[in-house]
C-alpha cells in the first residue's frame, strides 16, 4: 500500500485533572463540571456506621464514572500530593470502608447513590484514619469509522482528552480524639494590590483533623464590626501542625484599613451558633 492510501493515524493522549472537594463551597454538596456529589465530606465517628453518597449529573450528556480510593497529604499551604505510603503520623481510612457500586452511568439530569460502610476492627488503634473517594469520568470513544479523515494522508495526529475527575475526603474517628486550635500569625498586605490580602497561620494539636470557616470582621474605634471577608470549609488534616491560609478582604465603603482592628474567627460550619475554635484580635496601624 502506497503512502497517498493510507489513513491518517490519530492517537489520544488523555490527561488526567483531579479536583478536591475540600473547600471554598457554602454547600453541602460539590460540583465539578458536570457532577454534583452530596455530601461534600464523610466523618465516621460514634455509632454511625454507613453513608449514603448523591451523584447526580447536571450536563446534558450521559456521563459514566469509576469509583475508588486514593491516598492525599496536606501541605502548609493547603495543596495535596498524592502518595501510595502514610506519612508519619498518618493513617489510611480505605482498608476499613467498602462501597457500592464501583462505577455509576448518569443519564442527563439523572442521579445514583453510593452506600458507603464502615467495617470496624477489634484492633483498631485510637486515631483519625483518612482516605478520599475518586470519582473518575471515563472519556466516551467514538466508534471506528466516525473519526474525520485528514487530507494530509501521511501525517501523524496527536488528540489530547482531558479526563475530569474529583475526590472528597472520607475520615474515621476512632477513640476518644481531641483537638486545639491557634491562630498564630496574622499579617495584612495593602501594598502588593489593591485588594487587601489577610495570611492566616493555623497551628493544630491533637489527634484529629479539624474543619471550619474562617470569618473577618472590621471594628472601627468607634460603632459597629462590618464583615469584610468568608472563607468556608477550611481544614487541617492530620498529621500536620501547621496550615497556612491566604484571603483576600472586601473593600467595603466606610472601611479603613489602617484604623481600628480586624476580628478574625475560626468556627465549625454548623447551622446556628457554631463551636468557634479560635479568635483573634489584629491591631490596624
């Protein structure tokens, strides 16, 4: 066969996007892309035993999925690098979870659950075990024939597929596990930008994660605290010590930055009067 009748040869490269379902959402549920999952997070502590976890997809095309486990540690700066051992201090959740089914096929507007259940073991140590489910989208192929033709017969064809996916955390909480939280280090940036920027050190003790929203208020000499910045769902996961957090604060009228003081909270994302645990006073100047 001459080179003017051959077909050209188009190979797909899939690239592999994960995204983490950990903070930055008012919900409690997460979507990425097409796929919304309810709740956005697990906790398995007490007696709870099972949960149940809502996919539904919110596209206009038929999505499928393949569930499993991966592994995650937490940087100071609040990133994820996936690894295959637990760093020191770390406990993996997965050996002791089991779910079902392994892979869901979504219609357009349709929804699936995941049952998800916690196999306790008699010899389990005390500590906080995590792992975090993947949801991963399995890239729909054309069927051969329907691929479009070049006219440059001779030539070789790169396709590059991105493959979405998104994980959220799944913990266990075994034993009597305690947690403190401070909020060491608090500096405010007028000068790089015109937005203000507020960085925020977390320093943890304990053995348990902890998981909240940081809130900033600015309280003039006089009157009333005006709230100028919301950050929900932020974590520090065991083992680490030390999270540090970077927000930006609203330019809000009447608000000087360079008078009075900021309240800076840090609290549980619950409804009504949340556990706050941790606050702190800035001094403007």
């Amino acid at each position: 066969m001459t080179t003017t009748g051959m077909k050209r040869k188009t190979f797909s490269i899939y690239l592999l996007t994960i995204l983490f379902a950990l903070v930055l959402s008012t919900n409690k549920s997460e979507a990425q892309g097409n796929l919304l999952i309810t709740p956005r997070r697990v906790v398995f502590e007490g007696n709870k035993l099972s949960q149940e976890l809502t996919l539904a997809n919110t596209g206009a095309d038929t999505a499928k999925y393949t569930v499993s486990f991966v592994q995650y540690k937490m940087t100071e700066d609040g990133s994820f690098i996936q690894i295959e051992q637990p760093e020191e201090g770390q406990l993996f959740a997965d050996k002791f979870l089991r779910f079902f089914p392994r892979s869901v096929t979504l219609p357009p507007n349709g929804s699936q659950v995941i049952r998800m259940q916690y196999r306790k073991m008699p010899d389990m140590q005390n500590g906080e075990y995590r792992s975090h489910v993947y949801f991963r989208a399995v890239p729909t192929e054309k069927p051969l024939g329907d691929e479009q033709v070049s006219t440059d017969t001779t030539s070789i064809g790169i396709k590059l597929v991105p493959i979405f996916g998104i994980s959220i955390p799944v913990i266990i909480r075994n034993g009597d596990l305690q947690v403190k939280v401070d909020l060491t280090t608090i500096n405010l940036d007028l000068k790089s930008d015109t937005v203000p920027n507020l960085t925020v050190t977390f320093e943890r003790a304990g053995d348990k994660s902890v998981y909240g929203d940081l809130s900033v208020l600015w309280a003039p000499v006089q009157g009333d605290p005006v709230e100028v910045g919301v950050v929900r769902g932020i974590a520090v996961y065991t083992p680490n010590k030390v999270r540090k957090f970077r927000m930006q604060l609203r330019n809000v009228p009447g608000v000087d930055y360079s008078k009075g003081k900021l309240l800076v909270k840090f609290q549980a994302p619950n409804d009504g009067k949340a556990e706050i645990y941790a606050d702190k006073e800035f001094l403007l100047k």
